[in-house]
C-alpha cells in the first residue's frame, strides 16, 4: 500500500511516498527551521536520527531542524520486530541581514556588572524550554499570538548599531504597547519572567517538547503553573528589553532547537 506524505506549508504544499510499511504520515514544510508532525501506528517507536520521540496514545509526534542544520536526515519506525529507514531531504533557506539601530549601547555591549544576571536568565530559560509533558495541543491549528504587521522574521542575521550580533530566531509582530497577546496554542505556563535582554518574557508549555516564547511584554495576564486556553489573553505588547519599539517576538522551539514560528503546519499569516 502506497502512503503519502503530505509537506503543507506557508510556501509549497507536496506529496511523496515515504513508506510502503508500516504506515506514517508527516505534516510540515522539509525546510531549515521547520517543525515536522507526524503519526506512526500505535505501538510504534520512532527515532529522528538516533532521538527518539516521544509517542502520543494514538501515535503522534514531533520533531524538527534548527536554522542552520544539516539537511540530510531519516526516521527510524520500529514495529512488530521490524525496522523501516527512511531519508529526508530538507532544503536550505537563505536569510536577510537586517540593520537595527538606536538600540541602547547597554544591550549591545552589555557592562560587566549584568553579565551574571544574563547567564542566569540563560540558564532559567534552557531549564524550562527542556520540559517534555504529555499535552497534546502542538497537535491543533495555531493561531496568531497578535495582531499586526510582520516587523521581523527568523533566521535574519542582526547588525545592532552596525555591529553583528546572532541571527533573530522569532517572528515580529509590529503594534502599539498594550496590544493584547493570546496563546497560539493551549498550554501551560513554564515561565513568567523580566529577563535582560527579552524584557518580560512568558513561556508556554504546548507539549511534547514544543514552547511558544513570548518577549518583550509590558504585563502578564498569567501565572506560572496556569493552563492556558488557545486564544485566551495572556499578556499584552511591550517594548522592554532589547527594542527599537513596541512589537511582540514570537518563538518556537523544540527544547532547545529554535524554529521558525511561520512555519507552523496550518497557521495563517496575515
């Protein structure tokens, strides 16, 4: 029996064969910075490369590649005593330069006395983002955190005040401080913190690995420990943090792997 994957994104929508057995299926754009759902028959393990994923009760899971990652990888399904290899072939993207200034010289070249508190925000933030729970809302449609023009987009290498700095891993939506902000996804709330360099920042557990990051808030509509409702006010549009101006950062990441928000398997951009 024939399978076919279906790779749905903001771009291109295709169909291949993966599998002839046992069956499977992947939703999600083969691109730098994607993230991959998929569903394998109960009772399956699947690997990405030698990780394995966790497995939902009906067989789902998720995975996906960061900015700059290799883009040849397989899955690894196990079933009945049997193993099934299959390649993937992601595509490479190439990224814009964007030139931001005006940004205050303590967020470029921080003074000394704030590195401590930097690496402990470092720290705070990769402990939360490691949380796996069993919350099966990565698996619904998203939505828009905010309302917007798209102000910045990931993967986009950054030049503060003409000096290089790491690429922007978030997508940016452009408005006026005080804007609401609403969950994209049910979840749980990891993470409510006015951390250095993200000005207030809230972080949401959405499942399997998978967080929306929230940055540069001017309040919080919830608190850590919170279930949250899919578009449910949690927070409103700031400009703390290292900012030109009001907009809200949006990011995704797989634990620590950061991926690209717009390439949300069926989210709608304005």
């Amino acid at each position: 029996m024939k399978v076919w994957v279906k790779a749905l994104s903001l771009l291109a929508s295709v169909s291949f064969a993966l599998f002839a057995q046992p069956a499977i299926e992947l939703e999600g754009q083969l691109t730098q910075g994607s993230l991959l759902r998929g569903k394998a028959a109960v009772g399956s393990k699947v690997f990405f490369n030698d990780i394995e994923l966790p497995l939902s009760s009906d067989g789902r899971f998720v995975f996906g590649i960061g900015r700059d990652a290799p883009l040849k990888h397989q899955l690894t399904v196990q079933l009945n005593g049997e193993k099934y290899i299959k390649p993937l072939t992601f595509t490479a993207r190439q990224y814009d330069i964007q030139h931001v200034n005006g940004v205050a010289q303590k967020y470029v070249t921080p003074p000394a006395e704030v590195t401590e508190r930097i690496r402990r925000d470092n720290q705070q933030v990769r402990a939360v983002r490691e949380t796996v729970s069993g919350l099966p809302f990565i698996f619904d449609t998203p939505i828009m955190p905010a309302k917007g023009r798209i102000s910045g987009v990931y993967g986009s290498q950054r030049v503060f005040n003409g000096e290089p700095r790491n690429p922007h891993y978030g997508l940016d939506v452009a408005a006026p401080v005080g804007a609401p902000v609403v969950a994209p996804l049910s979840g749980k709330v990891l993470l409510a913190a006015d951390l250095y360099y993200s000005g207030l920042t809230l972080i949401i557990d959405h499942g399997f690995g998978i967080s929306s990051t929230f940055m540069h808030l001017s309040r919080f509509d919830v608190a850590v420990g919170d279930n949250i409702e899919q578009g449910q006010k949690i927070a409103e549009v700031g400009a703390t943090g290292r900012v030109t101006g009001p907009h809200l950062d949006w990011r995704i990441n797989w634990q620590q792997e950061r991926l690209d928000p717009a390439l949300l398997p069926g989210l709608k951009l304005p």
